[in-house]
C-alpha cells in the first residue's frame, strides 16, 4: 500500500481543490442527527453500487441480458444495483464496438475497452446513462479492469411534480497487486426529491484481499481509512473514515456480509455502520440507532 498512498494523496488533494473553487469549505459545525440519518440514507444506498462493481474480472464471470446484450456480469451488476427488477425490465442498450469485434485475447470476459449505454424502465422509474469497462491488461486474466458511469441516473416518478431520484459517478480502478487486489474508488453518490439534494463524495485506495486466490471475487475482505466529504443543500462535511474487515461475498448483491465503517466528524461525533448479515445493516450515530 505505501507505493499508493502518492496516489491517494493527490486524489485527496484534487477533491478538496475542486471544492474550493466551487466556493464551498467544510464545516467545522457537528454532525447534526437529522444530517446523519440523511448520510445513513446515502451510504446504504450507494452501497449497492460499491459491491455491485466488483465482479469476477477472472474464473468466475456471470453475464445478464438487458436489451437483448449479453454484458459483462461488472456492467451488468451494477444496471440491476438500480433496483429495477428483472423480469419486468425494458432496455434500449447498445455496445461499442459491437461485441463481435471487441478484443478479448486472455478469455476473462473483460473486454479491452467497450462502452455500454442503457435506458431502462419499469412502471414511471427509469435508469439511464453510460459505462465504460476497460481490462487493465489483455494478456493477463488477473490483471483486473476499470469501470466508469457517464451521466448515470435512476429517477422514480418520472415526469411527475414528486420526481425524485439518483446520479451516480463511479470510477473504479481494480488492480492485481500479487497476492491482493488494491481497488480505487472515485465515487460521487446525489439522492434527490422532496427532502432537496444531499450525496456523499469520496475517493480512497483499499485493499482486497481475496479468500481464494484461485476464485479471487467469489469473497474477500477489504480494508481502508480516508476522508468521506458528506454535502446538503446548506452544508459540506468532511468526515475521517475507518473501514474494520468490511466481508464481501457474490452472494450477496446488496451490501458487504460482515464488517463495520466509522466515520466521525471534526467535533468526535461518530456514524457507525456495522454489517451484520446480507441486507442486514445496523447504524448507530454516537451510539443511538438511527
């Protein structure tokens, strides 16, 4: 990890420039309790997302239709992530270049480089945007892959004076790093509707490591501590995160089977996130339930 740490700083460096220029500094005010149930909102949502973009870059590759596309179970993963559900789904979606003429010289399943658009709806909720997926390296299965969202957005009530919804923009960077994986996340996650805006932004490095080298994202555990920037319509704060052995396991599409997430503000105020089971999610904010 210490190799990546440069990384991570520059990240952490480029994300706090960027929100000084827009004008908005961090506050040093508490964690209010009604903005911590609004961040617990944000993180068991954008949660899916997180464990959705890990999926079996090599030996354990699983692929879903939408719009009459085979996809890559990573791209796939997270279009069902949405919620939307799949015996009712209807796709437009298209690939470039046309899988028949992607490269996929080590057989992963992983292409070189293709891009997926999608426009999906179920009743008045409708998913629509972009995903890029690149394999790190074409002659290695283990090499790992990177995964973009462009313009990704799932509304509810479409069209309608209670319209909410999400945007989502995700980077992932998985990398072999013998014998485990470092996966980057850039991750900008907004909720709205009837409560105004609020999301949660963060970009960190953790380490993955697999249970079985040999099947490397059937489960593993991963670790990290970095800053988390959580934003509402009047406020930006910037909390200090701590993940303890956060469990995943392709079960389990939801969220991580077992582990826990700190996160505590400039003041000592703590949100704590604790998996206990697959969609079995338990947070206290400075230990009373939310």
């Amino acid at each position: 990890m210490s190799n990546l740490r440069p990384l991570y700083n520059a990240l952490a460096l480029g994300l706090v420039g960027l929100l000084a220029a827009c004008g908005q500094q961090p506050t040093t005010d508490p964690l209010t309790r009604s903005d911590a149930q609004k961040l617990k909102e944000s993180l068991v949502q954008s949660n899916k997302y997180l464990v959705a973009s890990i999926a079996s870059p090599s030996g354990m590759v699983t692929t879903s239709r939408v719009g009459g596309l085979n996809l890559p179970s990573p791209v796939a993963n997270v279009i069902l992530a949405s919620g939307l559900e799949a015996q009712s789904i209807n796709c437009t979606a298209s690939e470039t270049p046309p899988k028949a003429q992607q490269q996929d010289l080590d057989n992963d399943k992983i292409p070189l480089q293709a891009s997926y658009q999608v426009d999906c709806t179920v009743g008045d909720t409708r998913l629509k945007g972009g995903i890029v997926l690149r394999d790190k390296n074409d002659n290695d299965p283990k090499s790992g892959y990177t995964l973009d969202t462009n313009q990704y957005e799932l509304t509810f009530n479409t069209g309608k004076s209670n319209e909410s919804g999400l945007k989502l923009d995700l980077d992932v960077d998985v990398t072999w790093s013998n014998p485990n994986y470092a996966v980057r996340y850039n991750f900008n996650f907004e909720i709205y509707g009837s409560d105004g805006r609020f999301g949660t932004t963060y970009a960190y490095i953790a380490t993955y490591a697999p249970d079985n080298a040999q099947t490397p994202f059937t489960g593993g555990t991963f670790n990290y501590e970095g800053t988390l920037d959580f934003r509402t319509a009047t406020k930006l704060y910037r909390l200090t995160g701590r993940t303890t052995n956060l469990k995943y396991s392709n079960s389990c599409r939801e969220t991580f089977v077992s582990g826990s997430w700190s996160l505590e503000d400039t003041r000592g105020n703590k949100l704590l996130v604790v998996y206990n089971a697959c969609n079995n999610v338990t947070v206290t904010y400075n230990g009373e339930a939310l």
